[in-house]
C-alpha cells in the first residue's frame, strides 16, 4: 500500500507540473488570438517537442491515475512508463544543456511556465521512474523501441518545415544547417537517446539483480 501511494504522489506531482506549464503556455496564446485562429495557435503550440513531451506526460499520469479503459492499460507496461520518463528527461537535459536555458524572463508566469517544463518536470520524471516503475521488466529492445517517437517527431518537421517556413530548434533547422547537418545533429542526438535509453535499462538490471539477491543469515538479524 505505501508503494501504491508513493507512486499516486509521483503521478500527481508530475501531472501537476506539466499541466502548470503548458496551461499557462497555451491560454496566453489562445487569449491573443481570434478564435478562428485557435486551431492553428493549438498545431503550432504542441508541435514543440517540449510541449508535446509535457502534454504525453500529462496523458500517461491521467490514464494511471484514473483509466480504467484498454488505452488506459497500455500505460502500465514498464516499458511505456520507462520511455515516458526518458523522453521528459530529455527535455530537461536538451533545455539547459543544448538550448541554453532559459531566456528573459519577466513576469512570475514566465518563470512558472520556464520551471514546470522545463525542470520540474524532467526530475520528477527521473524520479518517477526510479521510484515508482517496476524494474526487471526491460529488454534490449527497448532503447531501440524508445526512438520511434525522436525519429516520428523529426520527420514530422522535415515536412512541416518548408511549409510553415520556420523550425522549432537550431538543430534541425534545414534553412540554417541544410539536410546534411540536420543529418548530423540528429544522428548524434539518437545517439544520446540511444544512451540515455541503454542507461536506463543497465540501472533497471542491476536493480533488479540486486532485488533478487537472498538475504544471509547476518542480514536478516
């Protein structure tokens, strides 16, 4: 029972903060626009890779917390709850360490929106997985699963792109860049999924090696 309620907490607490910042995100552009505008406002909004990430995290703590339905189910696989996690982290990671952090911000909903997404977030997801996904349950396959999700996003751009004239990041920015250095950052950026991913599944062995390692006669005194 103190497992269950520690993993209801996680799942709220990450809930909570990605439903903040993207709320908070998302009614400011919906408030400066007509309303014949809200549908597009809504593509252009969740087609960031941080929003979107955040938007999934709040799908997954929903349907954990209170589906009872066949869609609901498939977010119990650990594997699923794994890749989630890793996909928030990689938010976190990609905003500080590739993006450069936060730019100006001035009012207390800007840094609301910057810390929720942005931070908060990514550690609670770390933290989730580490306290609360049942570990032994991964296989090799599963980094490799993982990508589908990084690969569907950048050919989802490559054809967005000329068609709205803008890219989200610098880094598959083909105006900038041209497709063979958007190549080259998105090989490197699978790579660090790739990673993150095969770091994932060696903690989740060694967890569960450990787990399942019998207790002597000294520990159990």
């Amino acid at each position: 029972m103190e497992k269950s309620n520690e993993r209801r907490i996680w799942l709220w607490a990450m809930l909570l903060s990605s439903l903040t910042g993207i709320s908070i995100w998302y009614i400011r552009r919906l408030v400066t626009t007509p309303l014949s505008g809200w549908g597009s406002q809504t593509v252009e909004m969740f087609s960031y890779f941080t929003n979107f990430t955040n938007l999934m995290i709040v799908v997954m703590a929903v349907a954990l917390l209170f589906g009872r339905n066949r869609f609901s189910n498939w977010f119990k696989s650990p594997s699923v709850q794994s890749a989630f996690s890793l996909y928030i982290t990689f938010v976190g990671l990609g905003f500080w360490f590739l993006l450069g952090g936060p730019g100006e911000l001035v009012t207390l909903l800007d840094w609301i929106s910057e810390i929720t997404v942005h931070t908060l977030s990514p550690i609670l997801g770390v933290i989730f997985w580490f306290r609360a996904v049942p570990n032994g349950r991964l296989s090799w396959r599963d980094p490799f699963l993982w990508l589908l999700y990084p690969i569907a996003y950048l050919v989802y751009w490559l054809f967005r792109g000329p068609r709205v004239g803008y890219y989200p990041y610098f880094f598959m920015d083909v105006n900038w860049l041209g497709y063979s250095g958007v190549a080259m950052w998105s090989g490197i950026l699978m790579v660090a999924f790739l990673l993150l991913g095969g770091l994932m599944l060696f903690v989740d062995r060694r967890r569960s090696a450990q787990d399942s390692v019998p207790l002597s006669s000294q520990d159990i005194i």
